[in-house]
C-alpha cells in the first residue's frame, strides 16, 4: 500500500458535512481515502488501498454506491462566494467497451466513449466540480434525447445555484439550442464563440443586411449590446484580441454587461482545467463500471475527492506558509538589530 495521503480524520471532516448517516461518513471516508491513495477510481484498486480483506472491500464499495448517491453530496460543494461557475466537457474513451449500456460512439464517428459535462466553481486557479452528467450516442438514442437537452438537464438541477452568476462555457455551446435553454432558465451564460464557422450577428431581427463586424486589429477590444445571433436570440457581445492570442476571442453574453462577460471569460482561461487534474491525478480516463447510474455516482466519488484533497492541500499549505512567514520575520528582525 502507499504511503498515507491524507490522514483519515482530515477527510472525514469534510465528509461529514456532505452525507448525514454516522454510517455514511464513514464508508465515503474510508472510499474517499482509498481513490486517493490508490490513485485510481477503479473499485478493484480502491479495495486494495483500503486495507485488509480485497474482496470484503469491493463489496462494501458497491453496497455503499447502492445505498447512497454522491452525486447529491456532490452538489454540496458548490460555493455560494464563487464568481462564476465553469462548464466543461470531455470525451471519456472507452475503446474495449462494447458492451456497456451507456458507451456509444464520440463526434469522430468511430472512437467508443461517453461524455461527461462537468460543472465547478473557481478555487486558487482549479475547479471544484459540484454537478455532473453523462450522456452518449447511445444514451440520447435510447431515451429519445439530445445533446443539447442533457445540457439543459444539468444546468437546470442547479439553477438556483446559478441565479445571478456567469456560466462561462467553451465553443462547442453556442448552438441555438443551448442558448436558448439558457435564456429560459435566466442563466447568466458567457459563450465564446466559435469564429472559424462564421457566426451571424445582426443588429436587427431577421435583418443580414447589417451585419456585426467581427474584425478585430490586435490589442483592440470592442462590445455590442442588444444584437440576434443567427437572427434568433437577442444577446450581448465583446471580442478582444490579446497579442498573446493568433485570433480575437469574442463572447456571446446574457449578461448585461459584454465587457464585463468578456473579463470573466479572461478570468477562466488562466485557470488550470480541473478536469485535466482528474485525468492525470486520480486518473479518472481508466473508470470502469457496466452501470451508467454507478459510474456515476463513482465519478462524483472521485469528484469529491479531489475536491477534499485539493481543500484540505490548501489549507496545510496556508499553515506551512504562516509558520516560514513568522520564521522569516523573526530573522529579518534579527538582522536590522545587529
């Protein structure tokens, strides 16, 4: 077994305040600290780490995914003080999967796989994931859905979360779809646009003859208010062109304010993706599990843990931090007596 990540009663400090059961505590606690130790969401590896029995484990992992929802616990970590909120999404390849109920297909039209839209509020230059769905080809064939309505799914178990702060989502959202869902629901949403399809914006309805110039020179910002988007959806726009950028960024914007939407959209391209740090530190790309609800409940697992190591991370730092500082100034003192 490796080396003890984080101490169990550091975990379970945080666990406790998102389920409610004494015996809930303690097998998310227990869970928890095995996806980190194990470095790994896979239930066989999470057994191991756990300690003892390998077996007796794994079907307390399962019993505990049975008996419990995550997922729940999950929304728990959202952060009311949080400027704005991140929506990602990221194909999860699943090549050997052809069996599984939720695998279909990814946008290359070959590759097996699933996607996972992930929401999280900005934390010291990561996110905290707070709400989850997944869907696939399959799935939205099977339940007679599509990709927008999954997405309308997500942001609307969480609209109160949303009232009044930005949703700022990457180019694959600017469709009509999803925009107007966003619009009906009254979220906030901040969409870059994707420049290279040549999106329509008038300044009248249904009126191409005046057109929204999307031609920035660099170091050049500019905003419209009140503009239709293909003529449909009347919103706000910015663009900037940073010198650091090969293209101008424009934002299509609920927001009142474009430039404003525009700075938070700024805001989180400096931010490192949260979902690149599940990949890579928890490996959550080697998740495995033939139900589409368990795997689901799993992910918030990993979710969840990431988010208490990422917490409890920053909080051992702080404390490391005060301590140098006061060391540091005790000698500088010393200095300036000698």
């Amino acid at each position: 077994m490796k080396q003890e990540v984080l101490p169990s009663g550091e975990i379970e400090r945080y666990v406790q305040k998102l389920f409610d059961l004494r015996v809930q505590v303690k097998w998310a606690t227990r869970i928890i600290k095995g996806i980190l130790e194990a470095d790994s969401p896979r239930i066989s590896d999470i057994g191991r780490a756990m300690g003892g029995s390998v077996q007796a484990n794994t079907r307390a992992v399962y019993r505990f995914l049975h008996s419990t929802d995550p997922r729940e616990a999950l929304k728990l970590l959202y952060r009311e003080e949080a400027e704005y909120v991140i929506g990602d999404v990221t194909e999860m390849e699943r090549p050997q999967a052809k069996n599984t109920e939720y695998v279909g297909l990814l946008k290359d039209g070959e590759t097996r796989g699933y996607d996972l839209l992930l929401l999280a509020t900005p934390y010291r230059g990561r996110g905290i994931p707070f709400q989850l769905v997944s869907y696939s080809s399959k799935t939205i064939a099977d339940e007679v859905s599509s990709r927008n309505q999954e997405h309308w799914r997500a942001w609307s178990e969480v609209a109160a979360f949303l009232e009044g702060t930005a949703l700022l989502l990457d180019r694959e959202f600017c469709c009509e779809e999803d925009l107007e869902a966003m619009q009906s629901l009254k979220v906030q949403g901040v969409v870059r646009l994707n420049i290279g399809l040549n999106p329509t914006l008038t300044f009248e309805k249904g009126d191409s003859s005046r057109s929204v110039s999307l031609a920035l020179q660099p170091g050049e910002r500019r905003s419209y208010q009140g503009v239709w988007y293909k003529g449909q959806i009347r919103l706000n726009v910015a663009g900037y062109w940073d010198a650091a950028f090969r293209e101008p960024l424009w934002v299509i914007t609920f927001m009142e304010d474009p430039q404003q939407a525009l700075q938070l959209y700024l805001k989180r391209m400096n931010i490192e993706e949260h979902f690149r740090d599940l990949k890579n530190l928890l490996h959550l790309d080697r998740l495995m599990n033939k139900s589409r609800q368990n795997m689901e409940k799993l992910v918030a697992l990993v979710c969840i843990a990431y988010a208490i190591g990422l917490l409890v991370g920053e909080k051992l730092r702080d404390r490391a931090y005060r301590g140098r500082g006061k060391k540091m100034g005790k000698l500088f003192g010393a200095i300036r007596t000698a």
